[in-house]
C-alpha cells in the first residue's frame, strides 16, 4: 500500500485571503494535496489541511513555513487563539499505509529543515517521550519567548538562537493521531461563565479524557465560542462531548446554536453521533462504507503498481523514458524513508 500522511498546519495569519491563496499554492506544488483551507479573522488563523506521500508532506509543510516566513510578523500579530509563530502548528498524521513511527520519522525531518530556515522548533505529542502539550509549550505566548526561552522550555532545535526568530516566532512539530477540532457558538450566557464551562470540560481540569477547551469572545464575529480540541478522536465520543457541553452550557442559561469543524469531519464524529441518535447495532469502522472502498482500492492498486514497475523495469531500453521515470517515482512513493538516526 502506497504510504498516506495527512498534515494540518497552522498559521499565525487569518485577515489576508492572498496569504492563503499563496500557502495553499506553494504546497500544491511541493506536490501535496490541499484537501481544505479556511481562515479566521478573530482567531487570525488559517488552518490547511492537506495528504500525500511522506516526501511530499514534508515538501509541503517545508514550503508553508517559507511563505510564512516572508509573510507574518508576530509583533503585530493580535487575535484570540493562543499562538507562539508564523507557522505555529505542523502535525504529521498517518493516514493509509502508514504508522505512528512513520508519522515520527517525517516530523523529525521536518523539524530539521524548518530550523535550517532559522526558526526554533519545538517537538510535541507522539514526537517526545513525555507527548508534551501544545498548551505548554505555548504558555504566555510568543511574547515570552522574545527574550529568551522560559527555563525548561528549551527547543529541540533552536536554529542557532537563544530565543524566539524575531518575527516568525517558534514552530511547534509533531506527530499525532487524527483528532476533531471543533468550536461551538454559544449565546446567553457571559464570558466568564463559559470560560467556568470550558475549565470543567478540560481533561486536565477534571472533566472528558482527550478534551482541550477554551472560551473566546469574538468581537469581529460578535458571538462567544467553545473552542474545543477532541484528541485520538478514534477513541473518544464526540456525541458524549457535544451533550456534556451542551448541558453545562444550559445550566448556566445558554445555549449552542451552531457547532463548526475545522478541516475535515473525522468519520467518528459521524459514525459515533450517528450510532448514539438512532441507537444504531453493530456500528463499527468496519462497516462504515468509505472505510472498506478505501481498502479495496488500496489493494488493488498496490497489485498494478508492482506489475506497472516490474513491466518498466524490465522493458528498460524499449520503454518511453517518461513511461519509466513515472514508475520509478511511483515505486519510491510507495516505500517509506527510514526514521532519523539522529535524535533531538
């Protein structure tokens, strides 16, 4: 099976269409596929969501922290969402053919060239022992690492500096497994009792394992929002979630009125939502259609690829030159690069 990384970074930019019609472009032609793009003018965010080849996902998210590199300035960057670079977020997440060691291995790289542009790089969740959080990580923002870097909070590359890159800040890297991000708008009720919501619902306050929350009042869009990460969502209940919120929300007098995703809907949100609502038997993964059609699919094509290579490779001189550097390229997409020998 040819291997399959999905990658979601974030950047530090969401009030300039050109920005994200420039990242969207650079990536495409890094050869990823750009599934999804949206921007943000309160959290002054854009989050893309994009598959490919291990070489070619790390390819594209090299080329997005170029272009947000020469675009975003941090020292007059404001807005809602917690932030500490230009390109603040590049998960790797393994998708077809591949696992969480391969989902590793690509992060280390990308790591590696994202510093030799002079951007420290922090490592985070499946990619260090500890799976260290993004919330820490991120503690006081990129304004607390202007100066130097908080004791114990060292990056695992620093690109030769002793603090932040004055205008690109520091890039957080990491494999992870797929999760939801999703935010809830919310009305009738005051900021301070939907941050009281928000506290309860967190993992580390008590509340649902994998749940990351905050509230954010946003002023261009004039509503609060539950801004809500579900971690390893393959694991969870997102349904269990949305009531949890839900109830908690109406018990201080509010209400959700509308729930966004960010990217695209993890198929648990849809199988798990969905299973719960019509008290559905024997819903599994297994069954889910788009499940199987992918498997099917990958079998089949790894079957032709092998008899496409073997073909070219043995018509060598008598085939077309393109017919064989095409097969060439497919056999090296389908095999995975070795993990670092190296380590941070």
């Amino acid at each position: 099976m040819i291997p399959v990384l999905e990658a979601v970074p974030n950047f530090s930019e969401g009030r300039d269409p050109g920005f994200l019609r420039e990242v969207t472009v650079e990536m495409t032609r890094a050869g990823a596929e750009v599934l999804d793009a949206s921007s943000d003018p309160d959290h002054h965010r854009s989050v893309v969501t994009l598959i490919g080849g291990v070489g070619e996902i790390e390819d594209a998210l090299v080329a997005g922290a170029e272009v947000a590199l020469r675009a975003v300035d941090l020292r007059r960057h404001r807005g809602v969402h917690p932030r500490i670079g230009a390109l603040d977020v590049a998960p790797v997440v393994p998708l077809a053919g591949t696992g969480m060691e391969v989902a590793r291995a690509s992060a280390h790289r990308v790591a590696v060239r994202v510093a030799a542009l002079g951007i420290p790089v922090y490592l985070y969740a499946g990619s260090t022992p500890e799976h260290r959080s993004l919330a820490d990580l991120r503690r006081g923002g990129f304004e607390s690492l202007v100066d130097g870097f908080p004791t114990g909070r060292s990056p695992d590359f620093d690109a030769g500096r002793t603090s932040a890159h004055p205008t690109a800040g520091v890039t957080c890297v990491g494999a992870r497994p797929l999760l939801l991000a999703w935010n809830l708008q919310v009305e009738g009720i005051s900021f301070d009792a939907l941050s009281m919501v928000a506290r309860e619902l967190r993992e580390s306050g008590g509340g649902l394992p994998g749940v990351r929350a905050l509230a954010l009042r946003l002023e261009r869009a004039g509503t609060l929002q539950l801004s809500m990460n579900l971690e390893e969502v393959e694991r969870r209940d997102p349904d269990a979630v949305f009531e949890r919120a839900s109830t908690d929300v109406a018990a201080r007098g509010g209400r959700i009125v509308a729930t966004e995703v960010i990217g695209l809907i993890p198929d648990a949100l849809v199988l798990r939502t969905g299973a719960r609502r019509l008290r559905l038997l024997g819903a599994d993964s297994q069954r889910l259609l788009s499940t199987r059609l992918v498997s099917h699919l990958a079998r089949r094509g790894s079957g032709d690829l092998d008899t496409l290579v073997n073909w070219a490779r043995a018509a060598s001189a008598g085939a077309p030159p393109e017919v064989l550097a095409a097969a060439e390229r497919l056999h090296s997409s389908s095999h995975i690069p070795p993990p670092p020998v190296d380590q941070a």
